[in-house]
C-alpha cells in the first residue's frame, strides 16, 4: 500500500466534513465489526474510517436520529440526577403540629 495515497485520501475525505465532530455508521468487518453502529467522531478519525472501509458518513437524516437520540437519553440521566437528589423527611405528628404552631406565631 502507497502509504502517501493512502493519506491523500484520507486528506480529501477529511477536507468534505463540515464541523470537528460528525457521526459515522459502522460497516460489517471481517474481525467483527457491527453494521449500523452510529458514533460521533472527530472529522480526522471520521476520515481515516471512511478511507478503511470500517464506517460510512451519516446521512443527514441518520445525524438527525442521532442527535435526537442522544437528546433524549441526556434529559432521561438528567432527570434521573435530579430524582435522586429530592430530599424528604419522615416527621412524628407531634414534630408536625410543632412546626405549624411555630409557624403561626411568627405570622
């Protein structure tokens, strides 16, 4: 393999990607690489997959998908966060009854 070739392509391909980041899909390889596998990765490894033959650019409908999916997965661990941090407390009655007549003689 002509190792200036093959880095010319990879220069070309990288020079069509708009972005630092774009999301690739994932072609079925002989050592077990899974078919329509969607990643973002940067535009140089993007390049270097495309030219390999071990993934394909993302259509524009595939990033759309993507990015909605990762979207929605996002604000699903945010709201996880969130639940976990509520903090209640188990109050007696009577710790009840004094927390209410507290507040009605200050107000």
């Amino acid at each position: 393999m002509d190792l200036r070739h093959y880095y010319e392509k990879i220069r070309e391909v990288e020079a069509g990607i708009t972005g630092e980041f774009t999301v690739v899909v994932s072609r079925g390889t002989a050592d077990g690489g899974k078919e329509g596998t969607r990643s973002e990765v940067g535009r140089r490894l993007a390049a270097r997959m495309v030219v390999e033959g071990s993934a394909r650019l993302a259509t524009a409908a595939e990033k759309e998908t993507f990015y909605a999916a990762q979207a929605a997965h996002r604000q699903a661990v945010e709201q996880a966060v969130a639940a976990s941090k509520v903090q209640f407390a188990v109050l007696s009655s009577t710790e009840l009854e004094k927390l209410r007549g507290a507040g009605k003689s200050k107000g």
